[in-house]
C-alpha cells in the first residue's frame, strides 16, 4: 500500500486537533494575563491613585464647563455628555503606559524567559493585553460609582453594561497593545515615558470625548475620524447613559476597534520577539 493509500485522520480527531491547539493557546493567554494581575493585587493602592485624575475632570472640569452653554449637544447635561468621555480617557490612560512594564521585564531578565517558553509571541501579546483589559476594568468601576454618585444618568440596563465591558476591554487591549508596539520600538524607559506623554494628550483631544466632533474645525474632524478613542466614546456614550446614542452604530464602532486591536496585535506579535535583543 502506498502513501497516497493511508487511511485520511478521521474529520472529528482532526476537529479534536484544532479544539486541543485552541485550548492551549488560551491557556498561554490566560497563564500570562494571570501573572500580570498578580502585580496589581500587590499594588493596590495604585488603584487609588489613579482614581484622581478622573475625579478632578468630573467634579471641577466638569462643573465648570457644564456652565457654558452649548457646549454638549440634544440638550443633555454637559455632565452626563463628559461622563463616557472621561471613562474613556481613564481606559486610555492606564493602558497607553502600559508598555513600560515590558521594559521593565527585560532589565530584570523576566523577558527573556516569556521569550525562551513555548507560548507563541501573539499569546504573550494577548495576554498582557487581557491583563491591561483588567485594570481599566477596576478603573472603570471607579468611574462608574463616581458618576452615580454625581447624579449622571447611569443605564443600569445589564445588558448595557455588559457592552460598555466590552468596549472598555477591547479599547484597553487595543491602546496596550499600541504601547508595547512604542515600548518595542524605543526599548528605553526615559524615551517611552517622553513619547506617551506626548502621544496622550493629542489622542484624548483629538477625539469626541469633552466637546462634539461639530465643534471641531475641519481638519481636527477629520483626525478624530481616524483616531480609535472617537469610537470607544461614541460606543461608551450610547451604552453607559440612558439617554445615550451611538454616532456611528454600535457594530460600526466594535469593527474598527477589533480591527485596529488585531492590527496592533499582529505588529506587536512581530516586535515583542525582537525586543530582549
């Protein structure tokens, strides 16, 4: 008998395959992700800490702004309109430093051990993107209780909240995996820290998050189309307020989101081999 004679595997142990390759690989995910958390649970009060900056732009930006008329579009309270948007900023900035911690790793030696391990390099990405996911989600609790507490017209819905989980993760994920993209690329500490604070602040500006796109001149319009924080606010105001709607429809926003995060993805995967050399 010859080879082209062999018995062809059976479709269901090949099935098997697959279903035992893709429970490994969300082991290795999950395996870093775990370890990463564990940095937060020993550091608790960086929690606290980061709870700051969003109370200051709700109780005094907020406040303030919310006495120009005009400002928030449909008549809606400028506090309920900045509410998302300051969530959103939260999320971005806790994820876009996140990168650091990479770095970190390879002047302790702890990148070289995720590199030398079995794991393929889009699972040590993925991972720390899972684990980036769970501090914006402690973050996002934070906010959330602060708002409610603000008087900001909260949906409550489960579903809604459900969703606005959703795109808390993805745009954690998506903005964490930018920042080890730039922590791959400058390999430095000193250079990363001048290089997020410099990014920071036009992504947060550029986008829907404090004032409407229609207030906007053209051209600062037409960045904030291409900027994927304009879409995480458009999917958070709709999701988190009950009063909320989307600009742009909720499966448009999740699109370019899970787009841009498996582009990001696929680049750090790419990069995060090269980095402990």
């Amino acid at each position: 008998m010859g080879p082209s004679d062999a018995p062809a595997a059976p479709p269901a142990s090949m099935a098997e395959n697959r279903l035992g390759r893709l429970a490994d690989y969300a082991t290795q995910c999950l395996a870093v992700a775990a370890a990463e958390v564990q940095k937060l649970r020993h550091d608790p009060v960086e929690l606290f800490t980061r709870a700051a900056q969003p109370v200051l732009w709700l109780v005094l930006f907020g406040e303030v702004m919310a006495q120009v008329r005009g400002i928030s579009p449909g008549g809606v309270r400028y506090l309920d309109f900045l509410a998302p948007g300051i969530l959103a900023q939260s999320v971005l900035f806790v994820a876009i430093f996140y990168g650091i911690s990479a770095i970190w790793e390879r002047d302790l030696g702890v990148l070289q051990r995720y590199l030398v391990s079995p794991a393929p390099r889009s699972a040590l990405v993925i991972g720390k993107a899972l684990s980036a996911s769970v501090r914006a989600l402690s973050q996002a609790l934070i906010v959330y209780v602060l708002t409610l507490a603000l008087g900001v017209d909260i949906d409550l819905d489960p579903r809604s909240i459900l969703g606005a989980v959703a795109a808390i993760a993805v745009g954690s994920a998506l903005f964490s995996t930018f920042s080890l993209i730039i922590a791959c690329i400058v390999k430095t500490r000193e250079r990363f820290m001048g290089i997020g604070q410099v990014l920071t602040m036009p992504i947060f500006f550029a986008s829907n998050a404090i004032y409407p796109l229609s207030l906007m001149p053209g051209w600062l319009r037409a960045v904030s189309h291409l900027n994927p924080l304009t879409y995480e606010v458009d999917v958070l105001r709709a999701l988190m307020l009950s009063s909320g709607r989307s600009d742009y429809g909720l499966l448009f926003d999740f699109t370019v989101l899970f787009a841009a995060t498996a582009a990001l993805t696929a680049i750090a995967s790419r990069l995060y081999g090269r980095m402990g050399y």
